[in-house]
C-alpha cells in the first residue's frame, strides 16, 4: 500500500502564503515518516532485546499513521510503531487485532488519559462502563458507583489519571450503543 492514508486533496486557502506554508508543513511532515525499512528495523532490535520472535503466519499491516508487526512473546500479538515519531507500542493478546488497532488509534493505550464523558443517553450502560473502567480511592464498588452517578450530573466530567488499556472494548461498545459520548485526552 503506497502511503493511500497519506494522500489528501488540497484544501481551499484564502491566501498563496497560507497554501504555501500547508505545502510546505505536509512536505516536511511526510519527509521525516519512517519508511517501512526503518520500521522494520526498529522492530528487529526491539526482537533481538526483548527476547520476541516473528509470528510467520501473520501478515504486516500498514495503516496511514502507522505499521502493525507480528513480533511478540506469550502475552503478546506484535507491536506498532508510529511513523511520525518512531515509537514502539506492543499489543497485548487478549483481544482481537482489530480491537487493539482500534484501542490504538483511539488513544486507549497511552497512560495516563484524562477520560472526559461529554454527554450521557443511558445512565445504567455508562455507570456499568465507567464502573469496570475508571479508577478510584474506593474500598467497595457501591462507593465508586455512587461517586461515579454524582460526577456525571455536571457535564462533561473528567476523570484524569486513567489508564484505561483493556478497558477500551467497552468504550468501543458505548459508541456503537450510543449509551454515552466520550473522549480521551493524552497525558
């Protein structure tokens, strides 16, 4: 696939200077893209130290931001690496490989996220989500739900500090069920 996500029309500008300076931006950005080669690499020495081996019967998959490598150990269906910034994210393998594209390109498996809830259509579905997802300093479950129903009176309601890696499934599920909006803020 030869950089399909990358290739975009050119959008309307008021001004040459602002199409120049979007030429120039998206020139430089695609200049420092990793090449495949590159990536590819990254991950034989990321193999070599971490002790993982290549799963044959697996395919590379290139998406617009990034490569998915079948390169892993128990625990493990391979890594991404991020062709803007080179970086490494492995996948675990408790879930399928497009959940965990899913969970990656949505800003799940970064930690900690700041998960913020902007709007709530069915109470009982998000506080189920939420109760399964979301941290806290609770000793029993009820206080945490408790907790949870009075933050979501005011929104949107962050929940800063969150490391939600498996929990996205279910979030992804909230999505499809319309039960509540969200996002995830990095960092």
């Amino acid at each position: 696939m030869a950089n399909s996500g990358l290739q975009q029309t050119r959008p309307r500008f008021r001004s040459d200077r602002a199409a120049e300076t979007w030429y120039v931006s998206r020139t430089a950005r695609l200049a420092l893209m990793l090449t495949h080669k590159q990536a590819r690499d990254l991950v034989d020495a990321y193999a070599a130290t971490a002790g993982a081996a290549w799963f044959r019967d697996r395919n590379v998959v290139e998406r617009p931001g990034y490569w998915f490598f079948p390169v892993g150990f128990i625990g493990s269906i391979g890594v991404v690496v991020d062709k803007a910034t080179a970086k490494l994210t492995p996948f675990g393998s408790g879930l399928s490989l497009d959940d965990w594209m899913w969970g990656y390109e949505n800003g799940f498996l970064v930690v900690p996220v700041t998960l913020r809830v902007l709007s709530v259509n069915d109470v009982e579905a998000t506080l189920q989500v939420l109760q399964d997802a979301v941290s806290g300093e609770f000793r029993w479950r009820y206080e945490l739900r408790n907790w949870l129903k009075e933050r979501l009176h005011s929104l949107p309601a962050d929940f800063p500090g969150q490391d939600l890696n498996m929990a996205f499934p279910a979030f992804r599920a909230a999505l499809a069920n319309a039960s509540f909006t969200y996002e995830i803020i990095a960092g």
